[in-house]
C-alpha cells in the first residue's frame, strides 16, 4: 500500500517509473522494459491469471470484479510490475489510495484492487514474461515462456520453502547475502517448526487441489501457450 503515496516523496527528475515488487527474481533481460515508454494516462501492466478462466471462488468471489466497476477478466492486471509516466502516477496513485480508503471491503487484493479499479479501460497489456506469477508455474509452461521476471505471488515463498513448487531453486540467493553481511542477520525470517508445518499443509491441499482439477489446469494451459504464442502485447 505505501507505493501508493510515492508521488509524495519521489524527486520530481523521475520521469518514467518502472516498479518491481519485493517478491520478485529478474531472470532475463528487462532492457526493453526499462527502456518503455507507457502510452499517456495508461499503465503498461502483466495480465493476472484471471484471463484463464476457472478461477477459484475462494480467490475471486462472484462479486469482486463488479466491485471494482468496469474490470473484466480479459484486462485484470497483476500490480507486481507497472510502468507508467510520473505524469501518470501523480494522478493514478492518490485515486487508488482515495478509492481504497472508501472502499476496502472491495479491494480483496488491496492496491492491487484500488489500481484496477481506478485504471479500468486504460491498461496497455505486457507479456506474462515480464510478470510470471505463481499461477502460471503450475501449468507447467515455465520453459515455453521463458520469462524474464519471476514474481513469487502466494505461498510458500522460495526464500522459506525449499520443497514444492521452486525446490530450493533460488535459496542460495537468498542466503548468501544474509550470510555474507553480519547486519542482516536480525532481519532475516527464522522459520519455526511450527510454520514450516503449516506450510507443508499447505502445499499438500494445493497439489492435491490441482491433482483433482486435471482437466481444469490441462485447459488453462492450453489457453496460456496459445494466447502467448499468437497475441501481440503492447510489450512482448
């Protein structure tokens, strides 16, 4: 939420704004995503996995997107990576803040909701690549898209969990720093017996979730790769 109040405190030099969520690992070359310029009034913006279909109620409950006004499943974006004029953002991010504080028992996914909801219609869409959710690793098509921004959304995240779904891939990453300098050490998260356990329950309902829905996440993968092979996106 605390993004939303940047233009508050951002040097006024900073005319294209690229932001990248904490939860992220840059994988590929962003080049052409640093280099972007966003239409006027629009935020270039990843499609969350609401364009699949078959989305969980539990995540989406039916009256969501009508909460936040003219919001369809097709241009719903993940807030993860955006980038924007600051002309742009000087005006976006206090009516998304302002629409929160008005409406918070609409905005289920917090700012996420709030930019959706004030930036409806005027989403210039960026390929997946450039915002990999979770979501997209469970259907198997990690090599076919061959991102360039992971963004580790839900749970478990790799820096705690070395098991499903990363196994430990990015572990070292995290680590080595933490361990290199001494002053990190109080910061970093100590995993309890306790926690780690949920967790592990966790990870059994959701592969026993996406197990029982074979033909649901069979589909859904299907839509993904040929959507991605065959859309041009305002970034590809």
């Amino acid at each position: 939420m605390a993004r939303l109040d940047l233009p508050k405190y951002l040097p006024p030099m900073y005319r294209n704004i690229l932001y990248i969520d904490g939860d992220t690992q840059i994988v590929g070359d962003i080049r052409a995503l640093l280099e972007l310029t966003a239409p006027k009034g629009q935020v270039a913006a990843a499609p969350d996995s609401l364009w699949l279909g078959h989305a969980t109620k539990a995540r989406y409950p039916k009256d969501y997107l009508p909460g936040l006004g003219q919001v369809s499943r097709s241009v719903y974006f993940n807030s993860g990576v955006l980038a924007m004029s600051r002309e742009t953002m000087d005006a976006v991010f206090p009516q998304a803040l302002e629409f929160f504080l008005e409406n918070p028992e609409k905005c289920l996914y917090h700012d996420q909701s709030a930019l959706n909801a004030v930036m409806a219609g005027r989403v210039a869409q960026l390929s997946p690549r450039y915002n990999f959710i979770t979501d997209y690793l469970y259907l198997g098509v990690l090599d076919r898209a061959d991102p360039a921004i992971l963004h580790f959304t839900g749970r478990p995240k790799p820096w705690i969990n070395v098991g499903w779904p990363w196994f430990g891939r990015f572990m070292k990453q995290y680590s080595a720093p933490v361990q290199e300098f001494s002053e990190l050490r109080p910061f970093a998260k100590v995993v309890s017996p306790e926690y780690s356990a949920r967790i592990e329950r966790d990870i059994k309902r959701t592969r026993q979730r996406y197990r029982m829905a074979f033909p649901i996440t069979a589909y859904r993968r299907w839509r993904f790769l040929t959507t991605f092979r065959r859309r041009e996106y305002f970034l590809n």
